[in-house]
C-alpha cells in the first residue's frame, strides 16, 4: 500500500511516497531530498509525535509561554496540554526552567520559551 505525505521537517515541504506492508511496516520512502524526509516518513506511519506549543498561567494571571523540551507521541497530545492548563506557575519564570516534569507521563519535561517577571 502507498502511503502519501508531506515532510514537514525544513521549508521544502517534500511530497513523499511510502510503501507500507500489510502489518504497517515502512518499506520504502520516495520524493525526499535528504534523509530527514525519510526519518520523518518511517515515524510519522509508525510512530507520530510532535512537540507541543502553548502557554501556561501564571498565579499572577500573566501567561508564559511553553513547549515540551522534546516531541511526545500524537496521541498523548490532548494530555499534555491539559495537565499544562491545569498548572499555575509562580513568577518569575526564566527561559528554560522545567514547568512541568514528566508530563502525561511521556517522560518529557515542559520549559519556559521565555522569561517572565
């Protein structure tokens, strides 16, 4: 089976082809201009993830904005995002410091994109 996509690693945006078997494994990937398209094409079929934007609140009301440090699997984002808005940070926030740890339980910390006073 074909599988079509498009690669969303770089601006190129690559229109790819992956031959899938009949147990979901990638057997092949075509239309990629370097092997990121290709990396991204075996994970997005077999095992999606993404790294989640958003921000959180702070006691003060003032929300600061977030990210996971590293992608967590597609089907765990709705999780993360609620745990993120059921958190209330304590300013002040520096780029970088953990806001949540583990979150949803993916092993994946959630950090500050900024400082906030």
């Amino acid at each position: 089976m074909t599988k079509e996509l498009t690669c969303i690693c770089c601006p190129m945006g690559c229109p790819l082809k992956a031959e899938v078997d009949e147990k979901g494994n990638v057997l092949s990937v075509t239309g990629n201009t370097c092997i990121r398209g290709e990396n991204y094409a075996k994970t997005e079929l077999v095992a999606p993830v993404r790294i989640v934007t958003t921000t959180a609140k702070t006691k003060s009301g003032k929300p600061v904005p977030v990210k996971t440090k590293e992608a967590v699997p597609k089907s765990k984002i709705f999780d993360v995002v609620k745990e993120i808005k059921e958190t209330s940070v304590d300013l002040p926030v520096k780029m970088g410091d953990v806001i949540v740890r583990n979150t949803a339980d993916t092993g994946v910390d959630v950090v500050a994109t900024r400082s906030a006073e």
